[in-house]
C-alpha cells in the first residue's frame, strides 16, 4: 500500500537538506537528519517555508526534496510506521532507531577517526558504543547505511552553466560522485510531480526521446 508524506521546509532545514553530495557519508547524514526532523516535526509558518520533502513508500521507497528549480531524490532504505500522527523507523537489524541511534551515526561519521586508514582507529567509536548503551544490530544497521544502493538523482534547471546539448538548461544529474556521474538533457521543464512520477515503478514508464 502506497503511503505519500510531505512536510514543508524553512531555510535551516533546506541548508542541510540541499549541501552538495559528495560521498555516501553526506547521504547518510541527510538520511539521519531526516529522521529526527520528521521525528519531531513542527510545520514551519507560510512565511518560512523553504523547501519541500516528501517521503514515498510503496513499490518505490524514496525520499524527495524540492526547492525552486532544484530537485533530487535518494532511496529511503527503512520501514516507517505513522500512529496518531507521530512515526517511527526501523530497519531489519534496528527496531527503533530512535534519537540517540541517529546522533551516534551522525558523531561517527564525523569522527576523524572514521577517516582513519587505520582499522584501530575505526572501530574507536564503535567500542564507545558499548560502553554507553548496548545497541544490538548496530554494527550491521551502520554496515547498510554505507552500502545500501542509495539511487541518487538531481534535477537541474542551470541557467548559469547551460551550454546547448553538453551541459542542457534542463537535465538530470544520475550519481554524485566523479567517475560514474552523468546527464540526461531533457527538452521542458519537469514538475516536482513529474519528478516523482518518472521515479514510481508502479506507474507507466517514460521514454527518453
């Protein structure tokens, strides 16, 4: 059963929400902070939205954000449930992955430690771990989020770079990083709706022409 939740956005959250994607840690940060934001979400007044993210869950389990000319989605790679308006997460190896699981994830991976060449050095934050609170499946809860097939996609109306058919006005940009990153220059501007209709495997698919 298909499940659509939008919440709005005000500038702080878009500020996270839309930082440049460089690596799979920036994916995961986002991940996480999406959690806690919808977590506790308080609607932002008309006059602060920013942005706008929906979550998607379905045969396509995705996250979109939106803001002005610039969209991009990722994979959403958790369960959710909503009960009297409040939701919560879980994976296979987390049951709930409250607050303290998201901000663990979030201080490991900004360790330096973490960008270590030593193994040693690595598993310093997951040895503290224990010391504070036993978590069970955290190890192999943090092993998805850094392997998990994140599906990253942008769409772009650039202006400022537009340069014919090498860099079009309107395009996707698939992947984030250098090497397997690539355009699909497309002929009109895509709606957010569109966006997301061109993603949902449940629903017809659209020819590139």
């Amino acid at each position: 059963m298909k499940k659509e939740f939008y919440f709005n956005l005000d500038q702080a959250q878009c500020d996270w929400a839309f930082k440049a994607i460089r690596n799979k840690t920036d994916v995961v940060e986002i991940l996480m902070k999406v959690l806690k934001t919808i977590s506790i979400y308080i609607a932002p007044t008309p006059e602060e939205v920013a942005g706008k993210m929906k979550l998607h869950i379905g045969k396509m389990s995705r996250l979109f954000f939106f803001k002005d000319d610039k969209y991009y989605s990722m994979a959403f790679p958790f369960f959710v449930e909503n009960r009297d308006d409040q939701f919560f997460f879980s994976s296979l190896d987390i049951e709930d992955i409250d607050s303290y699981i998201t901000s663990k994830v979030i201080s490991i991976i900004n360790d330096p430690k973490f960008q270590n060449a030593s193994s040693w050095a690595f598993i310093e934050p997951f040895l503290e771990i224990d010391d504070q609170k036993t978590v069970p499946g955290f190890w192999s809860f943090f092993k998805m989020l850094l392997t998990y097939e994140d599906g990253y996609i942008r769409y772009d109306v650039d202006m400022i770079r537009e340069d014919g058919d090498k860099h079009p006005l309107y395009h996707f940009d698939v992947f984030y990083s250098s090497l397997p990153t690539f355009k699909i220059g497309l002929s009109k501007h895509f709606t957010n709706d569109l966006m997301i209709d061109f993603l949902d495997i449940s629903t017809d698919c659209h020819y590139l022409k």
